[in-house]
C-alpha cells in the first residue's frame, strides 16, 4: 500500500484499496508456425495532462518563442497530431469529455461548475476501465477539474492518488502589483525560490517514485501538470530563459473583433474583464502586458521540465519497454490574440493543443499526423492499444489513421456552451454560434484567423458542407455544482 508521506505545504493525500482481486490479463501474440507462442504482459499506461499549454510551443515549430525540449523530445518516441483539439476551451467540460469520451453537447457539460458526474453517473471514466481490466491506477495532480476544493475529483477512478493544493503557497501579497486586477489567482512572476515547493514538482516526484516501486499488475499511471495555468508562478530560472528586452510577443491585429459577429460577442461577454483589465494594468505598469507573456512563457517550460523529470524516470526503471504513454492538454490559451486572454472561446489558440502517443513495438517512432482529431479519441485508442474490449464510447479510436495517416476520418468538433460549436478540418475552421451567427477562416491563407469570411458569398457552398459536422440537437445544461 502506498505510504503517506509529509510535504511543506498543507496536502491531502488519499490511497484507495479495493477489495476485489482483479486479474492480471496477457496480450497473446501468435509467432510464425513452428515458432512457440510467447507470451507479453499487457502494456502500462502513463496518462499525462497539461492545463492550459497552447500552441506556441517548439513542439509544433522549432521558430516558435517557448521552448519544450521534452516534449519534443517525447514527440520522437511516438505519434505526434499537430492538429489535435479540446472537445471544449474549458477546464471541467474537456477534462470530463477526455476521462468518459462523451460530446457536452450529448451531456449538457458545458462549464467548470457543471456537476459532471451527476450528469454521467453510470459512465465509466478511463481510469475505471482499466481498473475492471485488471490495471492498478494511481495518480497526481490535477486530472479531474479543481472546482470547489477538489468537489470534482473522482475517487472511485484511482486505487491511489496524491490529492494536494495545486497552487504552491502564494506570496504575501500579489508579485503584479495589481491589486485591482482580477484575483490573487491574476497574478504572475518568478516564485518561489526552491523548486521543490511547487505543486508541480511534488506530482513529478509522486511519478517518479510510483516507477520505482514494484508493480505486479500492469499500471495506469495518471500526472496532472498544472501549469502554465494561472497564477503564472514558476521559479526564477524559468522566467531567465525569456528576457523582457528579447521577448517574443504574440501577433495582434489592431480592432480585430471588428469582423466577429453577434453569437461570438455574446459568448465572450462573461470573460472580457481578461483583456479589458489588461489594457488598464498597462496604464498603471507599461510593462504589465509584456511579464504577463513572459510569465505563461516561463510557466510553459516549467511544465515541459517536470514531464522531462517523470520521462527520465520511465527510462529507468524496467517498465520503460512496455509502457505507453499518452499527453495531452485540456484547451489552448490566448495571450491577446483577438483582443482576447485566457480561454472561452471557441477558435484556433484556445482550442488547439499537444497530442502525443508513444507506444514502444506499435506506433513507429517519428509519426506525425496532420489530420484534425479531437480528444474523445484518447479513451478508445488507449483501450484498443492495450487490447481491451471496445467501450461504448463517442469518441473514435486512433488507430486507423496511425496505420495509415490519410485515412478518412471526421472533422474535430468543439463545444463551449449551449449551442456553440467549432468545426476544423485541414484547411478551415468554421464557428457555428446558438444565435445562428458564424465565422470561418481559411488556415492556408489566414493562421492567426483575422479574416472573417462567413459572410463572403464565393464561401456559402463551403459553409454548408462543413455545417453537416454541426450537432442538429444540444443537451440542457447540467446544475452547476455550487463552490
């Protein structure tokens, strides 16, 4: 049983045993006649997730300004989808469609309050998938969302987990010096000196230590990375790789909401405080703009660091020949691109994420697929991967295209809210509001998509081949879960 063990700052820690026995399962695999069958345990699983990491990371192209060696790295070992998308640009809606591969416009789980489980209280999450197959599943940071104190957390998906304070603990007053803005979650700079008190760092070492241990029955091995979510803290080295006077900053186009229409500005009502609040620290502190972007740069690399750490770790130990590993991200980020910060919305830099399956003797190192996917395909991939039974999921399994990468295969879909959905495919990206209002965007003409062509005659015929991918019908949404 896995031993509790004492941390600087205030933590939880839960270990779970189960009083089923569950068997350890083989995958058999047939050698040629005349040959003896052998026999390989089925493959563990390490499952990582990162929160809020976009696409402006060396992962998805070398010149861009954050470095992420590991991930890039790691990208090597396996299949990496440059194109890969959250079914939702929020937290608690993409977390509970990637752990149960169901759509929020199916469940009506639309917001980081809704109360997901009451909403799928008979679905079984990936974790206990595994677990009814035979697999031990331990885990560390954050997973599931952190809604009120951890109210969301699963327990009935992990024999073991180290549930902790995700934020490491804050400094006396906000690093910002912008009282006004926001909360203290609003806040970014280089803290705290010693590494070893982040949040970050103890899931790392809770990985680490988990490879070290003995393990008798093949392993899920969950690790929440939560940066560069908010507050943007990392500890001083990481903001020295990112000089102010060198900064690469995000490219803007001036009155680039000019051209969005209804449905987008009522979407985005709720969340422009963000950009807002941002334009006035700048009247206080000219500079607030520039440590904002410095301070997500610096936390992105942290988080690549910590994933190297639990990588080093696999290496290792023995378990680093049949072990698959699975990385992901919940949504994008913006950083003023369309006058916009955070997340919430539903184009390109909020909903564009890393997606990566490295699995030793079944996917060629050096993979690289372009064709658009969404994250309900992790749940069934992993499943077929390890050779379990096909769960009756939404989502798709991988598989087909990494045998073969032009294969036919649906376009991505977003949700966020009711009614609000987002089409991509290799060349476009449609948006599809509840009010009927819409936009597309040309990505071999228009990356940062600051032209909105919707309204454009010569794109109708366009529009209505891609609005075959639109849900005809969208779940109520669920009670939101009171903090």
């Amino acid at each position: 049983m896995f031993q509790k063990r004492k941390y600087a700052m205030e933590l939880a820690f839960l270990s779970h045993t189960k009083g089923l026995t569950l068997l350890l399962c083989f995958l058999f695999f047939v050698s040629t006649p005349g040959v003896t069958q052998s026999v390989s345990p089925k493959p563990n699983v390490i499952f990582i997730a990162i929160d809020d990491m976009n696409d402006w990371i060396s992962l998805f192209d070398e010149q861009n300004p954050i470095k992420t060696p590991h991930l890039e790295k790691l990208a090597e070992r396996g299949a990496f989808f440059t194109r890969a998308y959250s079914s939702s640009p929020a937290c608690n809606p993409s977390r509970a469609s990637i752990m149960t591969s169901t759509r929020p416009h199916k469940t009506g789980i639309y917001g980081n309050a809704s109360d997901w489980r009451s909403a799928l209280p008979n679905t079984k999450t990936i974790q206990q998938y595994f677990m009814e197959h035979g697999y031990y599943v331990g885990g560390s940071g954050k997973i599931f969302h952190h809604h009120a104190n951890w109210a969301f957390h699963n327990d009935a998906s992990f024999h073991e987990f180290l549930l902790m304070k995700i934020n490491e603990p804050y400094p006396p007053q906000k690093l910002n010096g912008l009282a006004e803005y926001g909360s203290r979650n609003t806040d970014w700079g280089p803290w705290p000196e010693r590494i070893e008190e982040t949040a970050d760092y103890r899931t790392a070492s809770y990985a680490v230590q988990f490879l070290q241990r003995e393990h008798t029955k093949p392993f899920f091995l969950n690790v929440g990375i939560y940066k560069p979510h908010s507050p943007f803290f990392a500890p001083e080295a990481f903001y020295d790789q990112y000089p102010l006077e060198t900064l690469s900053m995000p490219a803007l186009k001036k009155e680039d909401m000019n051209d969005l229409p209804s449905g987008s500005k009522t979407l985005l009502k709720d969340n422009q405080w963000f950009w807002k609040g941002m334009q006035k620290a700048v009247e206080e502190n000219p500079e607030a703009y520039r440590d904002f972007v410095q301070a997500y740069q610096a936390c992105a690399s942290f988080a690549d660091a910590m994933i190297g750490r639990v990588m080093v770790a696999l290496d290792q130990s023995p378990y680093h020949a049949n072990t698959i590993v699975v990385l992901w991200s919940d949504h994008g980020f913006h950083l003023g691109e369309k006058e916009h910060l955070e997340k919430f919305a539903l184009w390109e830099k909020t909903t564009h994420v890393p997606l990566m399956i490295i699995a030793p003797g079944k996917i060629a190192p050096g993979t690289v697929i372009d064709k658009p996917v969404d994250l309900t395909t992790v749940y069934p991939t992993l499943a077929e991967l390890c050779g379990l039974p096909a769960p009756e999921v939404d989502g798709l399994s991988l598989l087909p295209l990494l045998e073969n990468k032009n294969a036919d295969f649906p376009p991505a879909l977003m949700t966020y809210q009711k009614g609000n959905h987002a089409i991509r495919t290799e060349r476009w990206r449609y948006i599809q509001y509840a009010d009927g209002s819409q936009e597309l965007y040309d990505h071999n003409q228009d990356p940062h998509e600051w032209n909105n062509l919707a309204n454009e005659p010569q794109y109708q015929d366009i529009i209505l081949t891609l609005q075959q991918h639109v849900p005809d019908s969208n779940a109520d949404q669920v009670p939101d879960l009171d903090p």
